[in-house]
C-alpha cells in the first residue's frame, strides 16, 4: 500500500487535490492532502473523528478554501470560476438543519429550483423513490429520523445529476437495509459515469464500493492505495488501516 502523500496517480483526473492544507485560527486542520480521482470511480476518504475527513470534503466542494494547496474538479478552480465549479458537483454533508414546516418533497423543489434542475417535479419524484422516501413525500422533515434525513440529502445531492459526488459520512444513522441499499446504490451511480468522493469510519462500506482508499489521521494521509492493492497486500482494509498507524 502507498503511504504519505501519495493516492493512485492516474492520466487525466476529473479530482485533483495536491498538497492541500488548512490552518484556522493558527491550528492545522489538514496538512499535505494529495490524491486523485480518474473520472467514473469512486474514492473513500476513511479514518476516525478529527482526522480531516470532513475539512478536505468541504474544501473539495468549495465551502471552504484551502491555506495553501490546489484543487481541480474537470479542471476547473474554484478560485477561477465559482459558477462553473459548483455545476460539477453534488455535496452531501454528514447532517442540515432544514427548515421550520417544509415536507422532504417542498425541500427537494427549493433545492432543485435553487439548481435550476430541468424537469424539475418529475426529477423530485425521481430522487425520492430512489432513496425510498417516495411515501414520506409530504411528512414535515423535522419529523424525520436521522437515518431518513441521510436518505433526504443524498437526494437532494442527487437532484441535478453531477459529475462528481461528495458525500460527507453518508451512512451514519442508517439501518442495516439502507447500509445495504447505499452501497448498492453507489454501484449504480458508479456504473452511470459518475465520480465519487466521500467520507467514512466505516471500513466494510469502503471496501464494498470504493475504487481507491485514503487513510486521514491527525490531518494528515497516512496510507493510500487502490482497494485491490490494499486487499492483495493486507487482506483487508481494516488490517491496513491498523498498519497505517503502526498498530498489529
């Protein structure tokens, strides 16, 4: 398995982040972030709470900016083009507040309007039937369990139909079918052509659908390598990412 700052360097990456880091406030959330991302692949960013996950995804998807570094989505700076660089992509964040009183299918149609998504009520009704909300189009949001607002905004990260998806600890809340049902729902969309980058702890749902695996700990990429690789070498992902932080 490659180590440090490296990843899976390919020929013509829709996903380039290099040598990215992020201070606030004199502290360094990450330091050193590199890898890529070939178009139509998925890649998992895995580690524990605090290791940077969250900070390179949002950096990624443009809410925040990097101290120093640079960042590319089909060759596009957001730095450059804001508005170019938003269209590529899709951002899910690990949680949202939603607004006081709106049903999931009124915030799927403000998020979609926002979007300017063709089609746009046939497209709502798509999403939520992918995601299994179809019958809880009209239920207040605030009602939902945690898991169901999961499934609500992957839908709405869904709504515009990206290029690139980034999903900030997707599965956290969910049950056992809907863990199932992401992961065969990330092989669809995988299969669709879209590019994937997304967060998680939980080594088994990276090992199921991701092409390339990045270990964060402290801020910092310590291991980095195709899945295969890493099974070859390790047998799974959760004994290299034991390896990667020098733990048997």
């Amino acid at each position: 398995m490659g180590s440090g700052k490296g990843g899976v360097p390919v020929d013509s990456p829709f996903v380039r982040v290099h040598e990215v880091s992020k201070v606030i406030k004199k502290q360094s959330l990450v330091e050193g972030i590199s890898f890529e991302v070939a178009p139509g692949h998925v890649l998992a960013l895995c580690g524990g709470n605090g290791a940077g996950k969250s900070t390179v995804l949002r950096m990624l998807a443009g809410i925040l900016q990097p101290t120093i570094g640079e960042i590319t989505v089909n060759q596009l700076r957001w730095s450059k083009d804001r508005k170019a660089y938003s269209k590529q992509l899709g951002y899910m964040p690990d949680d949202y507040q939603f607004s006081q009183g709106l049903t999931a299918e009124e915030a799927l149609t403000f998020w979609a309007a926002l979007r300017k998504v063709p089609g746009r009520k046939n497209r709502v009704e798509e999403v939520l039937t992918q995601v299994g909300l179809e019958d809880k189009r009209k239920v207040i949001v605030n009602t939902f369990s945690k898991g169901m607002r999961q499934r609500l905004l992957l839908a709405q990260a869904l709504l515009a139909e990206p290029p690139l998806l980034i999903m900030d600890e997707p599965t956290n809340g969910l049950d056992p079918f809907w863990m199932n049902e992401f992961v065969k729902q990330l092989q669809q969309i995988k299969a669709a052509g879209q590019t994937v980058v997304f967060s998680t702890h939980q080594l088994e749902v990276a090992e199921n659908t991701a092409d390339q695996i990045v270990f964060l700990s402290h801020g910092r990429n310590v291991g980095a390598g195709s899945t295969a690789a890493i099974r070859k070498e390790h047998g799974s992902l959760y004994a290299a990412f034991n390896h990667s932080l020098g733990l048997k």
